[in-house]
C-alpha cells in the first residue's frame, strides 16, 4: 500500500467528523469565547476549516514560511466556514492523492523567516501537524458547543446528544 492511501483513509473520516462540527456553529454566536484567552468560535472555527489547506502546502513546496504566507481570510458565517472547509479538505486530499512514496519521503520545513519551526518527513507533517493538529482543534470546537448547550455530534461513535 502507498503511503498517501494509508493517509486518505483516516483523512476522509476525520473530513466528514469535521464538517459535522463544523454545521453545529450557530451564526450568532461566532463572537463567543469561553475566556478570554480563548480563541473565539469563529476564529476557532476557522482554524479548523481551513487545515486542508496544511495538507496541500505540505504536499506542494518544501518550505513554508509564516513570513512572506497569505493565510486565508475568516469567513463570517458557519454556511461560509463549512464551503471552505469543503474546499481545504478537497484540495488537501487531492495534494495527498498526488504524492508519490519518494516525494512523500521528502522533508517539509515550517518556518517564520529565519527561525525555522521544525523540519520533518511529509507523512510525520501529515499525521502530527496536519490531522492530529486538525483534531485537537476540533475537540475544543465540541467542548464549546458543550459549553453552549448545542448538541455534540458523535465523531467516532455516539455521543450522550446522540445516541
């Protein structure tokens, strides 16, 4: 099996976990943040749709630097956070699809200017800074939800909202 299948796998399923957080954000409430050194649900929200773009960088250049990069921009509203998740999570997929064993192998280097954050194999990028990373983020999306009285969806089974 190629390494980019065994990563499409686990990435189809954490796409399709993801959305459906993603839809439960209520529009009036993307200003809230439990504390405030929290990130707010919208900006929270953000961060999460927008991680396949981490996939397609990841699999494209070999360097990506903080400092000359374009992020994209926040969307307004969760219809909006969940088109760009759409997008990020199919361009990502389709960057992995592309990879070959050898170019998958290759180092990747997150940098900010001169400091340089870490250099690693792609599928070590792919797995802890991309997916893992993904998944962190998405959790604190639940416990917000949570604490918001919004019913959580089941990401890998049934939750008590859901059963």
């Amino acid at each position: 099996m190629a390494l980019n299948e065994a990563l499409l796998a686990e990435w189809d399923q954490e796409m399709v976990g993801t959305r459906k957080v993603l839809e439960r954000i209520p529009d009036a409430q993307h200003g809230w943040a439990p504390h405030a050194k929290s990130m707010t649900l919208g900006k929270l929200g953000s961060h999460v749709a927008t991680m396949g773009m981490w996939a397609e960088v990841t699999c494209g250049d070999e360097v990506f630097d903080f400092a000359t990069a374009k992020m994209p921009a926040a969307p307004a509203t969760t219809a909006a956070l969940v088109a760009q998740h759409d997008e990020w999570s199919a361009r990502g997929r389709a960057a992995i699809a592309a990879m070959s064993d050898e170019a998958m192998l290759r180092s990747w280097t997150l940098k900010n200017g001169t400091h340089v954050m870490f250099t690693r194999p792609r599928p070590v990028v792919l797995r802890s800074f991309v997916m893992n990373h993904l998944i962190h983020h998405r959790a604190q999306l639940t416990v917000y939800l949570r604490l918001l009285d919004i019913p959580v969806p089941g990401l890998y089974g049934p939750t008590a909202d859901e059963r």
